[in-house]
C-alpha cells in the first residue's frame, strides 16, 4: 500500500490515482497518522457487498432469536393488547 502525507497529496493526486488504478490503495496520513485511503471502485463495490452481507447475516440471526422466543413464549394477539393500551379493541 502506498502511503501519503496529506499535505503532499495535493500536489501528486494524479500519481495517487495511477496507484489506485493499478490497484493499489493510497494511504493517506496526517502528522504520521493514517487519515484516509483512496481505492478503487471496485474494491469499494467489494467492502459495500461484504457490509450488505455482514447486515444480512446479522437480521437473520435476530429473527432466528425472535422466531425461537416466539415458539418458547408465544404472542399476545392485537386485540389483547389494543384493549390494554384503551385503544378500543372491545
């Protein structure tokens, strides 16, 4: 990975984006800090799908936990509850 001070990066972006191109990301660092990275489009669709896939797999073992909460202690019906909450459900 090639890394930056930011200050520099302003006079070499073009160089910068030739490495991303080539499919390397830039490190981009502030005080020897890392700050920021630029990468490819690709490589961003790639972290966008592990992301969407992460949410995925964590909705689905909340409702694996739901669902098995449900069969343990049942549901209260709609009725039950408008009546509790005065909300007319005679």
């Amino acid at each position: 990975m090639t890394q930056r001070a930011l200050n520099s990066t302003h006079d070499d972006l073009a160089d910068a984006i030739e490495h991303v191109e080539d499919g390397e990301p830039v490190l981009l660092e502030q005080d020897g800090r890392p700050l920021a990275a630029i990468i490819s489009i690709t490589d961003l669709r790639f972290l966008e799908g592990c992301l969407e896939e992460r949410e995925d797999r964590i909705d689905r073992e909340e409702a694996v936990k739901t669902l098995a909460e449900i069969a343990r202690e049942g549901t209260v019906p709609y009725d039950a509850v408008k009546r509790e909450l005065g909300l007319g459900g005679e």
